[in-house]
C-alpha cells in the first residue's frame, strides 16, 4: 500500500467514489475509545482520559483531512504543488495566534503551560536531516505513521517497528550528540516580546505561503484544488474526506487543548522511546542505566506506559484513525508487501526514530509544537527536514517507491 497521505487529494482528478460505512470496525474502535477513557479517568486521572480523547479526535482529524507532511513535501519537491505547505502554513498561523498569548502569561484556564525547546546545533540538524529522510523511505512522518498504521496501511505497522527501534537506539545515543556544538535553546517570545513574535513567525508563514504559490503558478499555470468528494452534508463530515483547511484548524485547536490538559504542546516520538526501551529492559538491557534514562524521565520507565501522556495520545491517535477508516469504509489492510519497498519501511523507520531523538521531536514534537511555542529550533528543523526530504525523495526509487 501507498502511504495514506495528501497524495489522494493533492493528485485526485475526479471525485471518490461514495463508499459505505464498515460498522464493525467504526464500533470497535468507538467502543476502544469510549472504553479507555473512561478506565484511564479512573485509574490515572480526568485529564488523562480527557487526553487520550484528544488523542483520538486528533487520529480521525489526519485521516479524514488526510492530513500528512511526507507527501506534502515530497509533491512540492517532485511537482511544485504546493496545496499541502499552505495547509501546513494554515495550521501554524492558528498555533502562533492561540499559543503564545497563553505561553506568555504561563497560565491557560488557571493551568500552568511551557512550550517545548530544543538547542540548535549540529545534533539537532543532523537529526532533523535524518528523519527527513526516513520521511520519504518509510512512508510518513510521525503523525504519518501512526494514523496511517491505525487506519489499516500494514506496510506502515513495519515502519512503526523500525521507528521504535530507532527512537530507543537515538535515546541511548542522545547525550553524546547533545554535548556537540549547539547555541542552546533559543525563545522568540523571551527574546522579543510575544507580540513582536507573533508578527516575525507570521511575516515567516506569509513568505513560506506565497512562495508555494508563486513557484506552483510558475510550473503550473494554476493552483490545485482541494480533494473532492461524492459526500455532502453530514455524510462528508462522517465519511470524509475533509477539505484541508478545515484540517489544519482542528489541528491547531487539538495541539492547543492538550496545551491546557498537559500543560505542555503536543509530542508523539517520546513515547516511542519508552516503548523501545522497555522492551529491550524486559529482555535483560539495563536502559536505566542510561543517561537518557536518569532524572526526570527515570519515572516513566518504571511506571505503566498508560501514565505517560505521550504513550496515551499515541494510543488515541491509531484509535481514533481506526474509526476514522471504519467510518469513511476504508479498513482494507494489504498483507502482501514488495521486499524492497519492506526494505525502504526499515530503514526508513529506523532513520526516523533515530533522528527525531536528536531532534527533541518530530514534525509533531519539534516542528507544529516547536514553532507554536516560540522555539527557534521549530524552524530550523523545518529546514533540515526538508533537505533531508529532497535526498529521501531521490533515494524512493531505489525501494521501489514512486515519486
């Protein structure tokens, strides 16, 4: 299977056809979803289920919006179509304008809220570059891959693998890189004042925005529509897919409502770490022992995965993805995979994993989360990312992989 990304609405030249719901699976998930969030309010607390319910509304916004950042990039750097940055630019201006008010203060709603930094250096561009090119091997990013494995896409599920492998090998390695030359961590909001940042990150977005169009114009004449659909009414809301704007509104809207119920920004690779390490730890690896491991996070290797908000979220997101294909009709997995394009998930999978461990995050964690809470780091990700996605996008053909 293709990634489940923009490819359908960046290339559809005629609507999709009208598809009926797959009930069994639209119930077991809702009920999974109904289910863990009640257990997880009564066993952790309210706001932990109220965060794997996010989590959930998150995984069905991606699918339904299908919403993706490998795709996106890799069609504006093959064909110049620029539909799926702008949504991207979309989704940003939203997080500028809800975040750093909030972030400014210190408080959301009584709740007190910090943004996530990474320290610029050659660790955290080097790992950016990495996982723009386990990008476009593997398949998705992140958000990518876990909504794409919830929805169904079984060569994603191989790309998870190879993602939490190379997550536990980066956590091992992370200090080594971290101690590299680096400027540290850099605040625009601490450096300019949160309103002046607003309008810097803003002015950034506005060029990012207008150079997609000017260079899609320029190869193309014209701008390519949204994705369309047979679906009206209530049954596109239900079915999809959503246009994308509508998708990168509910983005921001969900990064910001786990601002408020974690009091931090909206991450995913983090727990992918955890996952890795402590499956190596019941296998007789002592990860305790790592640096990674001591102070704070030394907590989340001992407690149940269902404590740490990230794992939870992650959970949500495959979940809500699961109804989301259910509900569009779409749960079809495919057990058959090419060996090379296998061969490009794994290694793909492992780049990712391993370069969003010194990166301080993904495209979710670093980059949306990043930008959204002032860090210069959000945005030289972006960058790094994307040359690494111009190598990625070179490299697909030698896994079998389109362009």
């Amino acid at each position: 299977m293709t990634d489940v990304s923009l490819d359908a609405p960046v290339l559809a030249s005629r609507a999709s056809p009208a598809v009926g719901i797959n009930v069994k699976i639209s119930a077991a998930a809702a009920t999974l979803l109904a289910v863990g969030t009640l257990a997880l309010a009564a066993t952790v607390s309210w706001r932990q289920g109220a965060l794997y319910l996010v989590g959930g509304a998150l995984g069905i916004t991606l699918y339904h919006a299908l919403f993706g950042f490998t795709s996106a990039w890799r069609i504006f750097i093959s064909h110049r179509r620029g539909v799926g940055l702008r949504a991207q630019m979309i989704m940003l201006t939203a997080a500028v304008l809800l975040f750093y008010p909030s972030l400014a203060r210190g408080t959301l709603l009584g709740q007190p809220v910090h943004g996530e930094y990474g320290a610029v250096g050659i660790g955290m561009l080097t790992g950016a570059f990495l996982f723009g090119v386990g990008m476009q091997l593997g398949g998705g990013c992140a958000s990518g891959t876990l909504y794409s494995a919830g929805g169904g896409n079984t060569r994603m599920l191989a790309t998870l693998v190879a993602f939490i492998a190379g997550s536990t090998l980066g956590g091992r390695d992370l200090p080594w890189w971290s101690a590299q030359p680096n400027i540290g961590s850099v605040s625009l909001i601490e450096e300019f004042g949160w309103l002046p940042a607003v309008v810097l990150n803003l002015a950034v977005i506005a060029c990012i925005y207008l150079l997609t169009v000017s260079l899609e114009r320029a190869r193309h004449g014209v701008l390519i529509a949204d994705a369309m659909t047979q679906h009206r009414g209530w049954r596109r809301v239900v079915q999809g897919p959503w246009p994308l704007t509508a998708g990168a509104i509910l983005l921001a809207l969900g990064n910001f409502a786990t601002l408020y119920l974690a009091g931090r920004p909206w991450g995913i690779t983090s727990a992918l770490a955890l996952w890795g390490s402590k499956v190596i730890a019941a296998l007789g690896v002592d990860v305790a022992s790592w640096p990674y491991w001591q102070g704070a996070r030394a907590a989340s290797l001992q407690q149940s995965v269902f404590y740490d908000i990230t794992s939870v979220m992650d959970f949500g997101i495959m979940i809500g993805a699961l109804l989301a294909a259910g509900l569009a009709g779409k749960f079809h997995p495919e057990w058959k995979i090419a060996p090379l394009s296998l061969l490009g998930a794994l290694v793909g999978g492992l780049l990712l994993g391993y370069g969003a461990r010194l990166a301080y995050g993904c495209n979710i964690g670093a980059y949306f989360s990043g930008v959204a809470s002032g860090s210069l780091h959000g945005w030289c990700w972006l960058v790094a990312a994307f040359l690494g996605s111009i190598l990625g996008t070179r490299l697909r053909p030698l896994f079998g992989l389109g362009v």
